[in-house]
C-alpha cells in the first residue's frame, strides 16, 4: 500500500477530547498495524465515527427533546410532563406559521449541510482510489465500498426528512464543475431507486472487495473498523437489510417495481444478530458529545407518553409478570406510588393532576429523588441516561422481523414464516435486546438494582407474551388493525434508540395511533409531514431551490406515503386505547 502524509481533518470548532483520542489512535502511524500510514484506512475510520451518521449527536438530541415540540414530542415517543404551565404548547396545532412544530433541532445542528460535509470523505477516498494501481488500488476499494455505502444510508435519511434534496451532483465538489457546486434538487422517488440499486451491487461486491484485500490491508481493516471489528459479513448484512428498509418503504407507491427486488433482497445475507457496537472511549453520559449527554440533560423531557406506556401495561398500574409486555421495567421508572404511569396528551385532563401535586424530579442524577418524587414514569435512568456503555445502534432483529412481518402480510414477497409468527419473533428478540442494553449500564449498581436493573424473566414468559401479541395481531380484523399492532411494537422497540426512523413509519403507515392533543377545550391532531430547508439554501443556492420552494413547509408529504394514506391523520377519536 502506498505510505502518504498522515492526513488529519479537524473540524474548526467543537472538538472533543474522546474525538482527539480517535485521532491519536486511528492516525497514529505507530499505533496501526502493520506501521502502515495510508490515508484512507483513517478517513473511513473518521466517517464512520463522526456524529449524525451512526452516532448521534448532542446538541441535536438536546433541542429534540429539550421543547417538547420537535419530532420526538409529536410522535409521541416522549416528552414532558405538560400542563398549562408550559404555555408555548398552546400553538401546537400550528403548522402554517410554524409556531407549533420545531423542526429547529434539524435546522439548527445544520442536518442538511453537515451531511454532505460529513460525507466529504467519500470524495476524498474516490480521490485516492482513482490515482491507484495493483495492488494499492484493492487495498482501497474495500474503503470506498463501505464508505459509498455511509453515503447511501445517510442520502436516504435526508430523503425522509425533506423529500428532494441534491443527490446526483453533490458530494463531488471538488470535481470543477459548476453543476456540483451548486447541485440541482432530485427527484426524491429517482434518488430512493438509485440507492436501492447501488446498494444491491454493494450487497453483491463487497465480498470479493474483502477478499482481494492483502493480509496487511485485511489487519488493518480490523484495526480501522471500529463498528464491527473488520467482520465484511456484517457490513453485507447491513446494507442488505438497509436495502430491505427502503423497498418496504418504496413499496407503498411502487409495488410493482418493490415487489420482485424484495424477493431478491431476501436470498441476500441479512443480519443475525443485533447490529450494534461501542464506541472506543468510556462514555460520561454527564459530559461530552455523545447523544446520552442531551438525553441527561433534558430528563425533564423523558416521561414515557401513554400511547406507549398502555401498550406495554395491561393489567392494573403495577407491573405484572405475564400480563404486561417484560420490557416495562426494564424501559421504564416506577413512580412514587411504586407503579407505572404514562403522560397524556389530554393537557385538560392532565394539568389538575399536576396542580394537585403530582409532579416530580426532574433530573436524572439522584435515584431515590426520583423514585421518591416522580408521579409518572420516566424512561429507565440506567437503561438510558445514565448508561456508559450504551452501544451506537445500526440495526437490530427485532427491526428487521417487524420488516418481515410487514412484507408476509402485505404479500410483498415469500418469507418462510407468516406474519404472525415475524411479530413473536419480533417481541421476543426485542425483550433480548433491551435486556442486554440495560445489563451493559453500571449506573447505581447495588442502590436500587431491583428498579434499575430488573431480573429478566424465563425464556417461557418472555415466548408466552410473544404469542399474546402474535394473537392479537392475527385476529385483527383487517390490514389497518394488523398495521397498528406492527407499528406499537415497533414504538415499544425503537422508542427513545431511533426517532427519526419512528417518525419516518409514522408518516408512511399512519401507525400507531397517537393521542389527540386537548388544550383548553380545543382538540388538536397536527401531522408535521417534514422538516424545511436550511435558510441558506435560498441565497445559497437560489436558482435551483426556487423548483423546490413549493415543498419547503411542514406540510407537503415525502414521496414514500402512499396516495391513499395522504389525507389519513393518525389519531384516536378519544383516549380508550385497544
């Protein structure tokens, strides 16, 4: 492999100590194996790495939850304790002016510019890739590979935020034409169909990229490769399973072009096992620029809403074993009253509670404070908040057989199972994985274990409510009533780990249902379908945002929701829950 400088990109400002530790470690010549000092292994490393791809980001956590009106609040994933106090929900149903909906956490941390700045480093690797010969040029591609696959997964993210954006000439600045520099809006249907065949040559070549890959590139892959440890299979499986994400998506306007690529996807390698992996520092969920630190910082934003709490808690407000769903204790707080209860949506309702004195802790510092003062439940401290070794997610089983599940019910293509037994599969493997999530946390371990860290229960408990759920699922009366109980499940699942992927489902199926929003006797069913451009695309970029200018609200649809959906407001009538 060719030796070059060592190559470092420092952002100008907000560098951390654990993201100075990375560049020590991954661009230290003595540090990686084989003394090699090429450029490439690093830049992969560094995209792969940096915040807003797969790990999330701090402030942008922050300001999603801070509110109460950015995307997590409307999803009604989770959010404060609200009552009249909170006077700025009174413009909730406002999606005109946009005083309801906040979509500054996107607009504000820069979502839409910083993704093709973060994604500078395919360009750069390109660039090295296109100067190399033999053997140094094999070396590379595997890089390249995997680093065009970031750029799929993040390109589709931007997609389901704001429908068109710059995709076919972008992230090629450097190339001297003018058309890349100011890149044209794309049509969003067109850049979802290239993504969804680029990432099956992907699925496709990536082996033998790995293959060809000397033994000293191969060695040091494995040191570059922080997620999964220079196992190629797991790369495969991501961007298959990734593909598999976006053709369901796609499905729901284009069956026909969906239907027969699922097929294929599904003799492709998926993932078999959660996908996820720790970072290369100790986390301090108190300080830094892990998304843990904006999640501890707004505990007072982290009451677990109804629409979640009462799908998980059947019988009376106290947990029992065998008739609630055996991930309550391990996603949530009891409260005070040693029970669980979820916040409503019905401010009307809710407020003389709160005034009445149930009110609580705000902070997640201090477990016997909250135990001893919170009247509604929070998300689990050591599960959440306090959890150090809280690992960065990119798939999961119990995502993918609630794909499954969708694709067998919908016939969109032959899965070996039936949809009903996807969703117990689906429970089970989620009760797997929020298990093991909490037992990696050391939070207040021997204060409170019993709260924090609950026992899971046997492998028959845990299969016996997977066949509750598969029941209820299967006598559903029609698509509607199956697509609700997918949707809960996937709610319970991704929760506070993934709200934009919520989100992004939300919009598309219309599921679950959410609480109606009731303030002073009004009632309230907003639906943010989007987030807006970034300001600076007007002036920036005028002429090509002016074709676009038309979708730059919060009301306009990304492509992906089907034409019969569009006029659909997922609500229930009333609060009595199914």
């Amino acid at each position: 492999m060719k030796k070059l400088l060592l190559y470092i990109i420092i952002a100008a400002t907000g560098i951390s100590a654990c993201k100075k530790d990375l560049e020590d470690r991954y661009y230290n010549q003595d540090q990686l194996r084989g003394g090699t000092s090429d450029i490439v292994p690093g830049l992969f490393t560094q995209l792969i790495t940096t915040n807003k791809i797969f790990v999330q980001d701090y402030g942008e956590w922050f300001y999603l939850l801070s509110g109460g009106t950015s995307i997590t609040g409307y999803e009604q994933v989770t959010n404060r304790y609200i009552s009249y106090r909170y006077d700025w929900f009174s413009t909730y149903n406002d999606l005109t002016s946009g005083n309801g909906f906040d979509d500054y956490p996107i607009t504000s941390q820069a979502y839409f510019e910083s993704s093709y700045t973060r994604l500078k480093n395919w360009e750069t690797i390109k660039g090295e890739l296109d100067k190399r010969s033999g053997q140094d040029k094999q070396d590379a591609e595997l890089y390249f590979k995997l680093a065009t696959l970031v750029k799929l997964y993040q390109s589709a993210k931007l997609v389901d935020l704001f429908n068109s954006i710059p995709y076919f000439n972008a992230f090629e600045g450097g190339s001297g034409s003018t058309d890349h520099y100011f890149p044209a809006y794309d049509n969003p249907k067109e850049i979802y169909t290239s993504i969804i065949a680029d990432l099956g040559e992907l699925v496709n070549t990536l082996g033998a990229a790995y293959d060809q890959t000397s033994e000293l590139g191969k060695s040091t892959f494995r040191t570059q490769d922080v997620a999964f440890k220079g196992d190629i299979n797991k790369w495969i499986a991501f961007a298959n399973a990734t593909r598999l994400k976006l053709l369901v998506r796609i499905s729901g306007v284009d069956e026909a072009y969906a239907k027969p690529l699922i097929t294929e996807t599904l003799t492709k390698p998926l993932p078999t096992q959660d996908l996820t992996w720790q970072l290369w520092y100790k986390i301090d969920p108190t300080g830094g620029g892990f998304w843990l630190r904006g999640l501890y910082e707004t505990t007072y934003a982290a009451f677990i809403p109804n629409i979640i709490m009462k799908r998980m808690n059947y019988g009376d407000l106290t947990y029992n074993e065998g008739i609630d769903d055996p991930r309550l204790p391990v996603l949530a707080l009891p409260t005070k009253y040693n029970d669980y209860r979820g916040i409503s949506y019905n401010i009307d309702a809710q407020t003389p509670i709160y005034d009445g004195g149930d009110t609580y802790y705000p902070y997640a510092d201090d477990i016997t404070s909250s135990l001893g003062q919170n009247a509604k439940s929070m998300y689990n401290h050591a599960t959440f908040q306090q959890n150090a070794n809280m690992p960065v997610y990119m798939f999961s089983l119990a995502e993918l057989d609630l794909l499954l599940a969708e694709i067998a019910q919908k016939g969109l293509a032959a899965t070996g199972k039936t949809a009903g037994e996807h969703i117990k599969d689906a429970v089970v493997h989620s009760v797997d994985f929020w298990y093991m999530i909490n037992q990696l946390s050391v939070y207040e371990r021997g204060t409170a274990d019993s709260v924090l860290y609950p026992a899971k229960p046997a492998a028959n408990v845990i299969s016996a409510w997977g066949d509750k759920i598969s029941a209820k699922f299967n006598t559903a009366a029609d698509l509607d009533g199956k697509m609700e109980i997918l949707m809960q499940q996937k709610y319970i699942h991704l929760n506070l780990l993934h709200p934009y992927e919520l989100w992004a489902e939300l919009r598309r199926t219309r599921h679950p249902k959410l609480e109606p929003f009731t303030w002073r006797g009004s009632v309230w069913k907003p639906m943010p379908e989007r987030v807006r451009y970034p300001t600076a695309e007007q002036s920036a970029n005028p002429d090509n945002f002016q074709k676009v200018a038309d979708q730059n609200n919060l009301t306009t649809p990304i492509f992906w929701v089907p034409t019969a959906l569009r006029s659909v407001v997922p609500y229930w009538n009333d609060y009595n829950y199914e």
